[in-house]
C-alpha cells in the first residue's frame, strides 16, 4: 500500500503535513500522552510495546510506526529488566566521553547506541544529556557532560548527530539548570537571564545547533519560580522562538502539572502520565480546547512537531523491528576505544606509570575489580550479560540495582602485566591488604563512588573506609596506583602518600581493558578533566547541600515545606574554573587538567580575525618519545578583566614522536560576547582581549592578544 506521504521529493515538513491532515482527533490525542511502558504494581505493557521507557501506537492505515522510546546516552536500558535477558553495550560515563575532548568519539559513540536502539525495535533515545555541572555532589552529573558550555555543547550534539544518523530520534535532556537530585521535584533554580544565556542555555543552543535533536525533555525542576515543563520563558521564548527549534518537547516522567498551562507555554507531550496525578493532555486538555482555552492549531501543531522529527530522521521510511542483528564484539571495542581516550592520569610520581612488565607480584585491591567496572543507577543504567548486581535505590517505584559491568580490571591486569604473580584481595579486611602489600612490587587499589539518579552524593569524599585503606596501604607500599571509579571528582586525603592517580569514571563495556592498557603503557593516557576537582567543599559557591530529609526527589509524592529556591546567580554564568578564577581558589585538579607519558612543545600561537570569525593557528610537537595525543585549550579573557578566562575552542590532537602539526581553531563567538538583556541580543565590546593557550585552566603555555571591534548579533526572526 502507497501512502500520501511517500510522493518523491517530499520534505520532512510537507510529510508530516499530509499524515496530519489525515490524522483523526483521537490518534492525534494517543500521542500526546502516555505511560512509563514498564510495568508498575499491577500495571500490564500496552499491547504492542516492547517494554522500555514508552510506547504511543502506530497508526497503520497512514503507514505510521508505533513510537517506542528508551533510555539512554550511555547505552540501552532494562530498567526492572522489563526485558528479561536483554543484552546492551554499555558506553562509560559522560564525563569520560567529555574528558576525550573528542567530537569524532562522541559521534562514533552516539552511531553505536543509535543502531542497537534500531535493532531492538526503538525509534526515540532519551540521550543527549546537555545539562551543565553546576553542582559537583549532582547524582546525575555521570550521564552529563562538563562545567564548560563549550566543550558540553560540541560533545552533545555530535552524540545526538550519530543517534541520529541511525534513524531513531534523540532527545536533549534536561532543560534547563538541573544540576541536582536532592528535591528535583521541589527546587526552583534562579538564575538572571543573562547568566543563563552564557552558561547553561548557550550549551543547550550549541547542542542543538550540531546534533538538531527531535526532541527537547525539560526537567522535573522549575527556573526562576516556574516548571520546566510550564515555562513559557524557556521553551516558547527561547527554544522555539530565538533558536526556532522545530522538533517536540516532551516532559520528563511525571513532570507535568497541568493541562491549558504546559500546553500553551510549549510542552507538546506528557510523558509518563501514569506518574502524574492525573493524565492531563487526555481530557483535560480536549476540555481546554473545547473551552477555548487552547486553540486547535495548538494540538495540530504538537503533532506537527513529532512527525517531522520522526520523518527527519527517516524513522517512519525505515520502521525500527527487533531483529537482534548486533556486534556485540565489535561495540564492545568502540566502548573501550572511548574509555581509553578518556581515562585521565592524575598524579605520576617519578615515571611510576606505566608499570613495568614481568613483575614478580602485583596486588589488585577493591571495588570488585575482580568481577568488573562499577556503573552509574538510575534511569540510564546499562545492564550488559553478566553483570554484578548488587542492591541500590528505590527509583519510581523500580528497585534500582547498583551495577558492575562485566570488563574486569583484575582480568586485564593479569593479561597486559605479564606479571608471575597477580593476586586480587576487596579490601574489607585493612589488615590483610596491608600484609600483602608489602611483598608486592606494586599495588593497583580501586576506589569507588556510586552515583544515581535520585541519589546526590553527599559531599565530595570516598567512604571512610575506603580512605583508610588507601592510607594503609601507601605506607607499606610506595608504589601504590589508586584507580578511582566516581561519578564525578573526589577529594583526596590520601595524594600525597600515594605513587599515581587515575580517574577511570565509570568506563563502561571496555572499561577493564582500557584501565589495564593504560597503568602499563599500551594506553597513553590523553584524557583531561571535563570539571574541576575542588579541594573541599567550603571551595563551592554553594557548600551546603539541601538537606534530603526535608524534601522528596520522586514524582507523585507530597512536598514537605514548599518550593526550596536555590540561587544560582552566587556563580551566575561563572561555573565551575570560572568560579575557581574569579574567587582566586587553587583547586585539587584543574578544569583541563590530565597528564602524559610523552611532553608536547608549543610555538607560533596566532590569532586573524577575518570578518565575523576569530582563528587561532599554533604549532604543537610531540617533544617526547611514545605517540600519544594532546588537547589544544585555548581560552580567552578581556584585558579589563571585566570576566574570566572561558574557554573558546579545543582540538585533540594525535602525534608520533617528534611529529609537528600546524593546528587551526575558531572560536565559539558567544564565548566572547556577553548577553544584554535590554536588547535581547549578543555583544561584544570593543577592545583587547587576552588569547591564552592552556595546558589546563590554570595553567597556560603560550599567549597573545587580540583588539576587536565592538558587534552585536542575535536572532532572526
């Protein structure tokens, strides 16, 4: 059968025009709404779903597929193994993904998910995490990006882009300043609307701008005293309005409060309306359209929006059909090649790492390294074959576990080490560990800090015990390596005592080969820091964390004491190194930061402005005698010191020994300007601005200036 909409030479929007000309109220109402598709309590899956995070019914009489939506960035999700015995590749944490400063990973990763979605029948991925780090303790801040607007945008949309690429839609989540899990549903983030516009909705913007997502997910939080979901600010005036974004905005599960109100102000679909206190784009949003209280061109235009997003990316040409058609193997290496680029090397006291092959005795202690690589929890938890599961949170009414996927660490030391003896002890007993190490040549002791959605760490250590050990452990040992598997950065009581420092995140389906490639040497560490590792916590623009006893963090739940406003213009647009700059704080590890087992030199630092564009060339050369990669950061600052340093463009680079590269950089011309907010448009001001290369942001190498004239620019109408 021949469709209306299958006329050659159609564009997305022509298509999506013709089927909703054909498209009867209720069809277009049953995807306006719809419930978590995993089954809670007594609930059943609708008939027709596969079983993940949604489900909206096809319509075959217009030759329109079924929408089945699933989590994540980080790979396909089984929540409540609503899919008994699903198998998944797990890709490492956002900040490992950011910390390859690599747009080409972060596009080979996101076709990578895009064709398992595909494979398993799904059509929509809720990725794209874009949300700046404004909070370091944030839960969720695993599956999110960095601190900088910059280097979280370009990852974001080039992840989006490669799920795209695949013909399944993906979102970007979550819109916006969400930086928190501790009230989710009750904190109201208040932020000017300048310093919002540099900050988290200019990483949203540059996202968008790379990855054109379909869809756009609001968060459960509300922004300057309205929902996400409900703000008219947010998503009418800035996403569709200043960036013209043409695809759908769907809620977060059980973020919707109302019906006329969200509509109008620019939510086109409630997602998981069974965790809402009622379903209101049903009836009571067909009451408000009877009542005039919501135009018809409103609904029409709702609709509009996904199918042109679902025909954009070919997902009603090509209809996804569970097949199972997977190279597990072959995925399975992309999420090592991911985490070996992103594994940053810390610490490396006196050449330390890479260890030496052929050892008599290695000791392996902690985090159950012997079984694999610890996960982030929550809605995004990738659960491969094999995994360890262990017990973790209660997650909208799901148990959700904490999990270990199966790459193992210990596994892959013995392979790389060559090493007589490689003996794996957990840590429990201080004790034992403590005997061991001293015959070892060397002891490799895995830290971790578990992280979840609906779960904020609190404060920055590692558990007690953990420190402890490593303490111990150090004093029999000097050459004691501490692998740390967090969701984000930790303080250290121990760096002083210890050899070297690795920051393997949470690396995901290769994770154990690539931690084991990088202590000997297979692996040169190129990885750098997407967000600053602070001293303390009394170093933070906000070092007191909302207290999870006086409030809730799930949907449908009763609040306790209201809207907990939180004042986010203490850093304004000045997040994370910004803040470390403008209060003149040296951090435990800067933004940037990560070290080598080759040097680089640097020369010719140059900077044109041609026209609108601003370019920066330099010479790097691998100084040193391994190949290996470096990251170009060039950050920039006005001489009258008006804002800090930001970074405005960056560039991995990959030399053999000796090897020079004249490199190229443009940079990000919002990172210049500032935003007037009278004149709702960008400026720069006239004058000389310092260009800066940085091995880190603390730290620079090579600088000149600039004197640039004085512009504004904005958006078309």
């Amino acid at each position: 059968m021949r469709f209306d909409w299958q006329e050659a030479g159609l564009s997305a929007d022509e298509k999506a025009d013709k089927v909703l000309k054909a498209m009867t109220e209720e069809e277009k109402f049953a995807w306006l709404s719809g419930p978590m598709a995993i089954p809670l309590d007594d609930e059943t899956l609708p008939d027709g779903a596969i079983g993940s995070a949604a489900y909206y019914p096809g319509i075959p009489r217009l030759g329109i597929p079924a929408m089945q939506q699933s989590d994540a960035s980080l790979g396909i999700t089984a929540l409540g193994d609503v899919r008994p015995g699903d198998n998944a590749t797990a890709l490492a944490s956002g900040l490992l993904l950011a910390a390859t400063f690599n747009p080409e990973m972060a596009e080979r990763t996101g076709e990578m998910v895009g064709r398992e979605a595909f494979a398993k029948g799904f059509n929509v991925q809720l990725a794209g995490g874009a949300n700046l780090i404004r909070e370091p303790r944030g839960g969720r801040n695993f599956e999110y990006l960095s601190e900088d607007p910059v280097l979280t945008g370009v990852m974001a949309g080039h992840s989006v882009r490669g799920i795209q690429s695949q013909h399944v839609v993906s979102t970007v989540k979550h819109f916006a300043v969400n930086p928190q899990e501790t009230g989710r549903v009750v904190v109201s983030s208040n932020l000017s609307e300048s310093a919002m516009r540099e900050s988290d909705l200019l990483a949203f913007e540059i996202a968008n701008e790379i990855g054109q997502p379909g869809s756009v997910m609001p968060g459960y939080n509300l922004v300057n005293g309205e929902w996400a979901t409900e703000n008219t600010f947010l998503l009418n005036d800035v996403l569709k309005g200043d960036w013209h974004y043409p695809g759908w905005v769907m809620s977060d599960w059980g973020a919707t409060h109302s019906a006329a109100k969200a509509a109008l102000a620019g939510l086109d679909v409630q997602s998981g309306a069974n965790l809402d206190q009622q379903v209101w784009f049903d009836q009571p949003l067909k009451d408000a359209v009877t009542a005039g209280e919501v135009p018809q061109s409103r609904i029409d235009d709702m609709v509009r929006r996904i199918l042109r997003s679902l025909f954009t990316v070919g997902a009603i040409e090509h209809p996804a059909q569970p097949h199972g058609d997977i190279d597990y193997m072959a995925h399975r290496l992309i999420a090592q090649r991911e985490a070996e680029q992103g594994i940053v090397l810390l610490k490396n006291s006196h050449q330390t790492l890479p260890l030496k092959r052929g050892a008599a005795k290695l000791l392996v202690v902690g985090a159950h390294a012997d079984h694999g690589v610890l996960s982030g929890g929550g809605s995004s938890a990738v659960t491969p074959v094999g995994s360890l599961r262990l017990p973790g949170v209660d997650f909208m009414g799901i148990e959700t576990e904490k999990v270990f996927h199966p790459s193992s660490p210990f596994w892959g030391i013995r392979a790389e080490s060559g090493a007589a003896e490689v003996t794996y002890l957990s840590g429990e007993n201080i004790a034992e560990a403590t005997e061991q190490a001293r015959t070892a040549d060397a002891v490799i002791v895995f830290a971790e800090e578990w992280r979840s959605e609906a779960l904020d760490a609190q404060g920055l250590s590692l558990s007690d015990e953990q420190n402890l050990l490593i303490q111990a452990i150090a004093a029999q040992n000097q050459q004691t390596i501490v692998v740390l598997e967090t969701g984000g950065p930790v303080t250290m009581p121990w760096l002083d005592a210890v050899a070297a420092v690795v920051a393997a995140w949470y690396p995901g389906s290769g994770g154990g080969e690539a931690i084991a490639g990088v202590l000997f040497g297979r692996v040169n560490p190129s990885g750098r820091l997407p967000i600053t590792f602070p001293a303390s916590e009394a170093q933070l623009p906000h070092p007191e964390q909302i207290d999870p006893e006086s409030t809730t963090s799930l949907p449908g739940m009763p609040v306790k004491g209201g809207i907990i406003p939180v004042d986010y213009d203490v850093e304004g647009s000045d997040v994370g190194y910004r803040w470390f700059m403008r209060t003149q704080q040296t951090p435990l590890f800067p933004f940037g930061y990560g070290l080598s087992y080759t040097s680089f030199d640097y020369s010719d630092l140059n900077v044109t402005a041609e026209g609108s564009d601003i370019n920066v060339t330099l010479t790097v050369t691998n100084s040193g005698q391994r190949k290996g990669a470096d990251v170009l950061q060039i950050y920039l600052h006005p001489v009258d010191q008006r804002y800090v340093s930001r970074l405005a463009a960056f560039r991995r680079v990959e030399l053999q020994p000796a090897e020079s590269r004249q490199v190229r950089l443009t940079f990000e011309p919002r990172v210049i300007a500032c935003w007037d907010e009278e004149q709702s448009q960008w400026l720069i001001e006239q004058g000389r601005y310092q260009v800066l290369l940085g091995k880190n942001a603390s730290e620079t190498v090579l600088s000149t200036h600039v004197d640039l004239p004085g512009r504004t620019f904005g958006y078309q109408v």
